[in-house]
C-alpha cells in the first residue's frame, strides 16, 4: 500500500497522549508531511500542530486522513464516523492502523466506493504474498532485533534513516508495523501476514537493489519473547540483513506481558540472531547497540553504555538522546 501525503493527523477525543502515540510518531519523523490536526471535543492529546478543520486542511494540501489515536473497545464511536465519511466527501483518503477495519463500516465503504477514494488499513496487507525463496538480493539491509518487544527497534531505525540521509547515503526505511507503515507512506504489517508467508512478504518489501544502497527494516518482537518470535524469525530469514543493530531496555524485571520470562543476557540474544540470520546471510554481523535508557537514573546512563561497549567492542548508544553517528560511522 502506498498512502498520500500530506496528512491531517485525527486525534478524535483521546483521553490522554499516549493514546495519540501514532500520531505522535509520525508528527516526530514526518513533519514535513503532516499540515495540522483534528480534534474533537473532549480530546486530551495534542501534537503541537495547527488545529485544522477538514476543508482549512484540504484547501493547505492535505490528502489523506490519517487516525493516529486508539480508538475504545474496538469501535469506531459515532462521532468519528460521521468526520470521516466527511473526509472521503471532501476528497480525502482515510488510513488508519487498528485492528478494526475502515472497509467493515458500511457508511464508510460506500462513501470510498462513491466518491472514487481509498481506505488504507494498514494492519491488513492489501495483497498476497510467495513464500520466500532465499535467493541472494542486491543491495545492502539493516535489521533492528530485540532482548524484548518494544525495547526502540522502530525508532533507532528511523533515526538511523535519518543520519544516513543526512550523509547522502543511499536508504530506505521498510516499514513492517501500522506506525512505521503511516510513517514511511507504505509498508507491509508483517504481524498480519500467514505465517508461512512471512519471509516471503520481507523479501517483497525489500527488493533487489543498487549494491550501496541500504534498505533499513523495521523489527519487530524478539527471538525470546514466547509470543511474538516467530515474526521475529521470518524478519530475520526474509531481510537477509547485512548488518544486524541490537535494542535493548535494561530496567525491565521480565519480558513484555510474560512474567514468567526473564529478560535474555544481550550475549544470549547477540548469538541466536546471528546464528537465525546466517541461515540467508552467512556473512551477517553486529554493528552496535542501542539502549532505551529513558527509565535509568541519568547517572548510571554513561557508565552503562560504556560497559558495554568494552563488553562487547560494538558502539553502544540511546538513540534518543545521543543519536546514531557511531553506528552510521560502522556502516561507512
């Protein structure tokens, strides 16, 4: 799925900025797409955009309608059916990341269908896939793994992104979850995919390509966290990465939602990705690590990453407060 930018970013009446944490993301990585907002009475978030109706949006360029807010209980309230089924009247297309689906609201639907618009539900591939052949691709990759889910992969991947643009290297962010999908303007959720298409919808996503250019992919779960490994495993077969970045967050007393589980040692983690990856890419190895220290005392954050980086002899860095140049400089 490719969606149109520029985006007016739907907020509706969220109870609080966590909430918005979609629309958060994209406002962070993507300003430049995004013209304003959308709130509706009630809203406790606010992304620091100008508050936009949609014929001021339309008329600044906005194409699509983006919901960057979790809806509650699963359903699409009254209220924002009825600023939706606007939107498409307007000219805009909708996109949106939950688990409920644009195309199963009739209004909506009809409304798409009749004014010639699209509905971008991005948690749900919009296509099939061929299982993975393996084949050797051109081109170079980049695989963010995790100790755990939700330890950074996305954002040190996009702020990877970021600096290699800014060293006019050639790249591109692949993005396999609903955020990163509204982020880089398409992608493939690959928690959707059929299992045995996983690998097979990685290599899709990221092609053949010119020998220095790099594809960033997007990672998702961990090789040990019992409910998600093997989306981690078929990103791992089907990216072939090149090069593979560790995340990590070293303050949690278990894995994710599993307290039965604890956290993996990184040399643990660092050995069975590498020993997964070498499967499609023998000559895969560690660049860095990037730690989300953002629930460590500021100071035990430096010696931390320090110990590490002896430990390992792999840059060691917070993407978030430092940025990524030593891993970039790794990469060159």
């Amino acid at each position: 799925m490719a969606i149109q930018h520029p985006y007016l970013l739907f907020l509706g009446d969220a109870p609080d900025q966590l909430a918005a944490k979609t629309a958060q993301g994209i406002a962070h990585w993507r300003p430049d797409w995004c013209v304003g907002q959308l709130s509706l009475e009630g809203c406790k978030a606010d992304l620091g955009l100008p508050e936009m109706t949609l014929e001021a949006a339309r008329e600044a360029g906005a194409k699509t309608l983006v919901i960057g807010v979790a809806n509650r209980g699963g359903v699409f309230s009254e209220s924002w059916i009825t600023v939706l089924e606007q939107a498409l009247l307007l000219g805009f297309d909708l996109a949106a990341g939950l688990h409920n689906r644009l195309a199963d609201v009739p209004v909506l639907k009809a409304a798409a269908e009749q004014h010639g618009r699209q509905l971008f539900d991005v948690r749900h591939p919009d296509r099939d896939f061929e299982v993975a052949s393996g084949k050797k691709r051109s081109g170079r990759r980049i695989l963010a793994v995790g100790t755990d889910c939700s330890v950074g992969k996305m954002y040190t991947a996009l702020a990877l992104e970021k600096e290699m643009k800014a060293r006019d290297m050639k790249v591109d962010f692949r993005a396999t979850g609903q955020t990163g999908i509204l982020i880089a303007g398409s992608g493939v959720s690959i928690d959707a995919v059929v299992a045995d298409f996983i690998s097979g919808a990685v290599e899709y996503l990221s092609p053949a390509n010119d020998v220095d250019h790099w594809d960033i992919v997007e990672g998702q779960g961990s090789l040990f966290h019992a409910s998600f490994a093997g989306v981690s495993m078929g990103l791992l077969h089907g990216a072939q990465p090149d090069a593979l970045i560790l995340c990590h967050e070293p303050t949690r007393p278990h894995m994710r939602g599993l307290p039965d589980y604890p956290l993996p040692t990184l040399s643990a983690c660092i050995d069975a990705n590498l020993a997964a990856a070498r499967l499609t890419n023998p000559k895969v190895h560690f660049i860095g690590i990037a730690v989300n220290t953002s629930q460590m005392h500021d100071s035990a954050i430096e010696a931390y990453l320090r110990r590490l980086e002896d430990e390992f002899e792999l840059p060691t860095v917070d993407p978030f407060r430092e940025g990524v140049k030593p891993l970039v400089d790794r990469l060159q």
